[in-house]
C-alpha cells in the first residue's frame, strides 16, 4: 500500500496479511469519521420532523396536510440527492466528498434558523426551504459507498451496518435534542426573543453549526480516497442493467423507506392521534431502529441475507396490524409498543438488504469469471465498484419512503381523518417484498444457478 497525499493505492482488504497489518487501522479511522459526517447528514434531514410540530406555536397557520408536506418533501429530495451523491464517491474519492457533502449541510441549517423567525413567511417559501434539508438525505448514499470499498467482503455486514446505525442515530439525536433546545434562548443570531408560543425555533437549526464544521475538519484531517474505488461515471451506469439493481431497491423501499418515513412522520402522527401526549417520546422509534441494524447485517453475515430479510418482513407485517389495532381502540402504550417493534423491523431488514448487495454482484460476477486466479482478482474489483455503486443507487430508490410515508399518513387523515388506509397500503406492499424476496433470492432452482457459496449462505 502507498500513499500520496490523502489518496492510497495498492488498497487490498481481501488480503489478509494486508488487512491485519495495515488495513484495519485505516479502514477503522475512515469508518469513525464517515460515521460523524453522516450522523449530522441525517440528524439535518429529519430536522423537519420536529420543527413541523412547533410552527403552529411559533405563530404559523399552516393545515395539517401542509405540516406533513414539510415533513415529507425533505425525504424525496434527499432520495434523489443520493443518485449523484452515489457516482461523487468514484468520481472525486470518499474523503473529498465528505468534505463537501458535510459542509452543504450549512446551508438547510443557517436557511432554517432565519426563516423560522418569521411567522409572515409564506408556505411556498418555507417548503423551499423545507426541501434544503434534503441535502442531508445524500450523504447516507456517498457514505455507504465509501465504505464498502474498505473493508473485506466477510466483514462488510457489519461495517456497513455499523456505518448506517451511526448515520441512522441522527434521526434520534435531532428528535431528542431539538425540542429541548428550542425551549432555551441561549442562540439568538436572527432574533433576540423567542417566537409568539415561548419556543426558541431557530435553535434548531443555528445548533448543527460546530458540529459541522467538527465534521468537515475531521474528514479533511482524518479520511483518505482509494484510487482503487475510482471508475468512470458511464462505467457505473452499468448498473442500471442489472436486474437485480431493481430488485434489491424494491425491497429495499421496504426495509430502509420505512425506517426513514415513519421516523419522519412519527411525532406529528403522535400530535395528530394523541394530543396529549408529547411528541419528546418520538425519538425512541429511530434510536431503537438504528441500534438494530448492525444486528441485522450481523445476523446476514452468520445465516444469509435472505433468510433474515424474508422472516423480518412477516415480522414488519404483524407489527403493522398491531399498530392498526391500537390506533383503533386509541391505546397509546399499545401504539407505542407496536411501532416500537415496526422500528426494531425496519432496522434488522436495513442491515440483512444492505448485506445481499455486495454478496450478489460477487456472486454473478463470479459466476460468469473464467478459472484462473488472475480472471477471478478482475471480477472481484469490478463487482467490488459495481455493489459499491449499486448500495448507494439502491439506498437512493429505499430513500423515496422518507416522501411517501408522510405523504400517505397526511393524505389519509385529510381523506378519511385517521391514517388507517395509509398504513393498509403499507401492509400490502410489505406483502409484495416478502414475494421478491422469497422469489429471487430463496428458491432452490435460484440458489442452484448460483455458485455454491451463495447457494450455502442464500445470499
């Protein structure tokens, strides 16, 4: 291995002797700092899901309808950030893009802490502004794909999974923090008193700003680039061929949507369905479903990706009626509990879907490889560019939940005052992921096509 500057050639993780003198610590050093970076993309991405439930008491007159579009247009801009997020890794290297993506982050949180200071700011505006925070939802895609290219593939579950339980986390540390310093005036660059209801708006956004800066100083100080993880934008695009591209971003939608849509939805479902309780419980939700996702690649790692992912969507099913059920009799413990354990779902399935991916385009890659070592080192790199491409393309398709679960919640309760059609929708298409699970990555006559190391690990 050698480095010039921040680039290191000669990276070789399947190496062994490579790996344990060399490659851990920098692949570890990388790994903690994309973490940090990824953690505030997401806490910023998600920073409208707590801020939507105190505009009314900071003096805007806003429907509910309008309150979830908020909530919900930050989800779809950041799912189509993560296309050209994705192809910056292989473009411009992991570390300087980092340095970018972080930095970006400056301005959703600077354009939040001004505007939320004027209750006369038309809603048009402020869904504008709403939409910037989407910028955050990118970073999960360039993070992911960095990431891959570090470490060895019988350890990518649980790299990639810690990876995204540390982003994931954000959701949590945003719904937990935010309404606590919001009721504080300790930063007041915009406006020296709080807004009409006592609630100091704007920390939530001026709060984000040192740690930002920590982020964007430790990625450039700390990460590297590989020039291994290098390829040209027309060469990525091959992926958009591979079947199993959209496949996996089905599933996917159904794993990863769902963690990012109910986390963004779920404090102004509680505001909407039990006023009296305090949306400060909501952070629960995504800290159980990030803490549950490296579990998830870890089970993939020791039993198959397709086993836990098949299984974990018959769980996320139950868990949905339950949900249903208690939203019916309005018992909020049992509410609670259900989505609780829809979180614990959404997260095992993140980890499990995220494992498949590298193991499958190793696997067709290899498949169709000639015997020689020398064919099988050049279809391990080139399946190692295309997962690393495909994790965050896929990641960017999963992302379109964070816009359609909210969209759905405020779309029911506008047509039929409760969000019981919405989460029926949800039910079936869970149905229709558990189908394309089972079908190309669990039936013999699949596995039998495959080579034999997927057919003993069922991807």
């Amino acid at each position: 291995m050698s480095k010039s500057a921040t680039w290191i050639s000669g990276w070789n993780p399947e190496d062994e002797k490579f790996w344990e003198a060399k490659g851990k610590f920098v692949a570890r050093r990388n790994l903690i700092f994309s973490i940090l970076a990824e953690h505030l993309g997401f806490s910023i991405w998600l920073i409208w899901s707590i801020v939507a439930t105190k505009l009314p008491q900071a003096g805007f007159h806003f429907s509910t309808d309008q309150l979830f579009q908020l909530v919900a247009l930050p989800g779809l801009i950041g799912s189509l950030m993560r296309f050209p997020y994705t192809f910056a890794v292989t473009t411009f290297g992991g570390r300087n893009w980092t340095i970018v993506s972080a930095a970006l982050l400056f301005i959703p949180t600077i354009a939040l802490a001004y505007f939320v200071t004027q209750p006369d700011t038309s809603f048009g505006v402020m869904l504008l502004i709403a939409a910037t925070a989407g910028l955050g939802g990118g970073n999960f895609a360039s993070s992911m794909a960095n990431i891959s290219f570090f470490y060895p593939d019988r350890m990518k579950g649980w790299a990639l999974g810690l990876n995204a339980a540390g982003g994931n986390i954000g959701v949590s540390t945003v719904q937990l923090l935010v309404p606590i310093l919001m009721g504080f005036g300790v930063i007041n660059l915009f406006s020296a008193a709080p807004g009409p209801g006592g609630v100091y708006i704007q920390n939530a956004g001026l709060m984000w700003l040192l740690p930002l800066a920590i982020a964007v100083f430790c990625a450039y100080r700390y990460m590297d680039n590989l020039t291994e993880a290098r390829s040209s934008f027309k060469d990525q695009l091959v992926i958009v061929r591979r079947k199993h591209t959209w496949v996996m971003s089905w599933i996917y939608i159904g794993t990863f949507g769902s963690f990012i849509g109910y986390s963004a939805a779920f404090p102004l479902l509680i505001k909407t369905q039990f006023p009296a309780i305090t949306v400060a419980v909501a952070f629960l939700g995504p800290l159980v479903g990030s803490l549950s996702r490296p579990f998830g690649g870890l089970l993939a790692d020791k039993i198959g990706g397709a086993k836990v992912t098949f299984w974990n969507f018959v769980a996320m099913a139950a868990a949905t009626i339950g949900v249903m059920y208690f939203i019916e009799i309005k018992s909020f413990p049992g509410f609670l509990t259900m989505f609780l354990a829809l979180f614990v779902t959404t997260g095992i399935g993140n980890g499990s879907t995220y494992r498949m991916i590298p193991s499958i385009f190793r696997e067709e890659k290899l498949r169709t490889a000639g015997s020689g070592s020398e064919a099988r080192a050049a279809a391990m790199q080139a399946a190692g560019l295309e997962s690393g491409t495909a994790l965050g393309f896929i990641g960017a398709i999963g992302a379109c939940g964070g816009y359609l679960i909210p969209r759905g919640f405020g779309a029911s309760i506008a047509a039929t005052g409760g969000p019981h059609l919405a989460l029926e929708i949800f039910l079936a298409f869970y149905g229709t992921c558990l189908a394309l699970t089972w079908w190309y990555y669990m039936r013999k006559s699949f596995l039998a096509k495959q080579a034999p190391s997927l057919a003993e690990a069922q991807v």
